[in-house]
C-alpha cells in the first residue's frame, strides 16, 4: 500500500487538547484557525504555535502560567497507518488581539520536552 500524501489538506487534526497542571482539559479543535509545526535537523525538538479564535476568553479565564501541555494527534484522513501523537510545553501566548466586541484571537507558542 503507497501512502502519498500530495497537499496538507489530507491530514486531519484529531485531538488538539490543551491540558493544564491540575489535569483538566480543554479541547481546542474547534476554536483553532491555524496550526504549524516545525521540524529542525539541527535540534531535537519539535516546535510549533496554533492560531485561536475565542469567544469565551479562554486564556483570561486560565491564566496561563507556562506549565500547561497541549496534546496533538494528526493523522492522514481515512487510514490509521500514518498518525502522529505527541504532548508538547507551551511556552508563551503572543499576539493577543480583540477581532470584535465578544472574540479575541492569540497563538499558542509550543515546544516538545
């Protein structure tokens, strides 16, 4: 069986959950409008940053202190042969902007452990 993968549209995001230190999650797949990761050859890491648009003001309500994960699954839509799973640190919120009167938008900047 040939996995080609031919545009970023054949992945789905499975689970996107944000996770804080005293266990309680938060699932973001469906206030999320952007997600990227990135790969170096020259580190061993695995860092990334997801766009949020929220309308429940989520990152006041949390007040995130820099301990809290955020658990990703993405897997090639109709096949469980290509998934990636991974538990990243998130390490800042930047760009926290008001989109209107009720929403905000923020990204999470994440690194893997």
């Amino acid at each position: 069986m040939s996995l080609t993968i031919a545009q970023s549209t054949q992945f789905v995001i499975e689970e996107l959950t944000l996770i804080l230190p005293n266990n309680q999650s938060f699932d973001l797949k469906g206030i999320y409008t952007e997600i990227n990761l990135h790969d170096n050859l020259f580190t061993p890491c695995v860092s990334g940053n997801i766009l949020v648009a929220d309308a429940n003001n989520l990152a006041q309500k949390l007040l995130l202190k820099g301990q809290e994960k955020l658990k990703v699954t993405i897997s090639k839509s109709g096949t469980q042969e290509l998934r990636f799973t991974k538990e990243f640190v998130i390490y800042s919120l930047t760009n926290n902007k008001n989109i209107n009167q009720t929403s905000t938008s923020y990204i999470f900047n994440f690194v893997s452990e």
